[in-house]
C-alpha cells in the first residue's frame, strides 16, 4: 500500500510540474516551425504564411514562426514528422480536409492522425464549387438535375482534382442523396479540370473556390452551387446545396493548426488564442476573403469535435463508394 501511495504521489507531483511548465509565461521561448505539407503556392502555403506573419505581429515580441514546406505522400508526410515531433509548442503543421480526414482511409499511413495530433485551432474553409461552362445548357442545379433523372443511361461527366479528392467524396454525397449517378474523371490538380470543363470535354466541374474564383468572375465558367453549409463570401449568388434538397449538407476543404499528440493543453490554448485573433483582424479577414476562402476562429473543443465527425463521415462516404487511390 504504502508503495502504490509512494508512485501516485510520484505521478501527482510529476502532472502538477508539467502544467506548471504549460503554464509558462513566457512561452514562446525561441522559434516556432510550422510546416506545411505542400508545396510552395496554394491554399495551404497561402494560409501557413499568413498566419506565420501575423501571429508574429499579434502575439507580440517573442512569437517567430518559420514555416517550412514539407511535401510528399499525398500532403501526410508534415503531419507523421509533426506527430514523431516533441509536444512542447514549438512543431506545428497545418492540415487540412484531404490528409487528415481523408488520407487515412485512401492510404495506409505510418501514423494515425486521430491520435497522433492535437487539433489547436481551425483557421479557414474553402467551399467547394460545382460549376459548368459559360455555354452550358446547365443555367441552374434544377437543369442538371432534371437531365441527370431523366437520363439515368447517360451520366456527366464530373472532373475533380483526383481520386480521393474532397470533391470526389462531397459528390459521392450528391449522388447517395439524389439517386443519379455522375461518372467522376479524375484529374492532376484544378487546373486542368477546368481547361476541360471550358473546352467542352465535362458536363460539370468540382473545385475549391480558390481555384475557381478568377474563371467565375470573368465569366468563363458559372457556378450552380457551393458544397458549404451556407453561401460563400466571396460568390453570394451561388445557392449552398443545403438550400436546393440537401438539409445540412457541408463537405469543404478546411485548413487547421495541429500539434504533436499530448500537447499541454495551456499551450495549445494560448495558441488557439492567438490564432484566433489573427482571424477577426480586419485586414486578414479581407485578404482571406479574397481567395475565396472563409475565416473560421473556433474553440479548440470545437475544432476537435469537428476533425472528429468529419473523420467518422468521410470514413462511411469512401467505404460505401469504394474510392480507392490509384
């Protein structure tokens, strides 16, 4: 008795010493890494980099962030050195939609993202677009749904950003619900998606907002609906499909800040809060926007939960559809 009393006093006087040390002040002491896994351009870079400089700006005298491009396996291979990194604050990484919800169930990985990472703080979401050319017969989701029913022997033609995609699951989605059927083609990046989709060789298009943004302004392409839970900022005419047959329908790219599995909970609360506060400044805000992309500051309890349920539902979505990465 006395022994086990001996080593749970031995383990409380260890747990108070360590939230003490959580709980330092002055945290950060010296540079922190964020790593993005991809490479330098794109949705991930662009917020990184934000964030890396205005978390500096905010935070104060002591915060320098270095990000720090670390591409390959699909975008997973910064989230496993970020999961095999000390939890001491000072290893971040930003992941998002593809390499923690839906990485895990299209590959096999060398970590387990669930319990291998600590969700700090969500930082944007970019919706995805559905959208045909400028000439299409398509004016609105009510046509393409119409011939779609009507010619169950004749599916569209969907092109997406790949096999595995987050439009390839959100249209998965589409399909379960509506009972039509879409013949994905999956493509290498947005970019080429949508030369086909504009050169006539696609009925319909997914893309993230981001990358659709520059066509849908000047016309070349249209949008006949986000995959949001409501209408995006930056294209306020394009109905959310929650508002044309699909109640609480919401499968979007979002990007996040994550730390190793067992982070002290004060850091990763500081954290959460200073990012946060990057996110409501009006200047970030407005540049944000203007990639078509939505701020989110959110609770750690709040993001965490989110990762949670958006693994479990792509986990269902990919295994019912089969997807499987080439």
């Amino acid at each position: 008795m006395n022994l086990i009393r001996r080593i749970a006093c031995a383990a409380t006087v260890a747990a108070i010493a360590c939230t003490a040390v959580a709980q330092d002040p002055q945290y950060p002491t010296k540079t922190i890494r964020l790593i993005i896994p991809s490479t330098p351009g794109g949705g991930t870079d662009f917020i990184a980099r934000t964030l890396s400089v205005k978390l500096a700006e905010s935070a104060g005298a002591g915060w320098t962030l270095v990000p720090e491009n670390r591409p390959g396996a699909a975008g997973t291979l910064g989230l496993a050195e970020t999961a095999r990194a000390k939890p001491d604050g000072y290893d971040l990484v930003i992941g998002q939609t593809a390499n923690v919800s839906l990485a895990p169930w299209l590959m096999k990985l060398s970590f387990d993202p669930a319990k291998d990472l600590t969700p700090v703080a969500l930082a944007v979401e970019a919706p995805m677009v559905l959208a045909v050319a400028e000439n299409s017969p398509y004016k609105t989701w009510a046509d393409l749904l119409a011939f779609a029913k009507a010619n169950p022997s004749k599916p569209l033609n969907f092109g997406t950003s790949g096999t595995g995609s987050v439009a390839q699951v959100a249209a998965e989605q589409i399909q379960d619900k509506s009972g039509f059927k879409l013949q994905h083609v999956p493509y290498k990046g947005s970019a080429p998606a949508l030369a086909d989709l504009m050169g006539g060789h696609l009925d319909l298009a997914g893309t993230s907002l981001a990358s659709a943004l520059p066509l849908l302004q000047s016309g070349k392409i249209r949008a006949l609906a986000v995959t949001s839970a409501k209408r995006a900022t930056a294209l306020p005419n394009a109905p959310a499909l929650s508002e044309l047959g699909y109640p609480g329908f919401n499968m979007v790219e979002w990007y996040g800040v994550f730390g190793p599995a067992n982070l002290p909970p004060a850091i990763a609360d500081r954290l959460n809060a200073e990012v946060n506060k990057v996110l409501q400044r009006p200047e970030v805000r407005t540049v944000i926007l203007g990639q078509g992309q939505e701020p989110r500051p959110e609770s750690r309890a709040a993001f965490a939960a989110m990762v949670k349920s958006d693994n479990q539902t792509s986990q269902a979505i990919i295994a019912k559809a089969g997807i499987k990465l080439e």
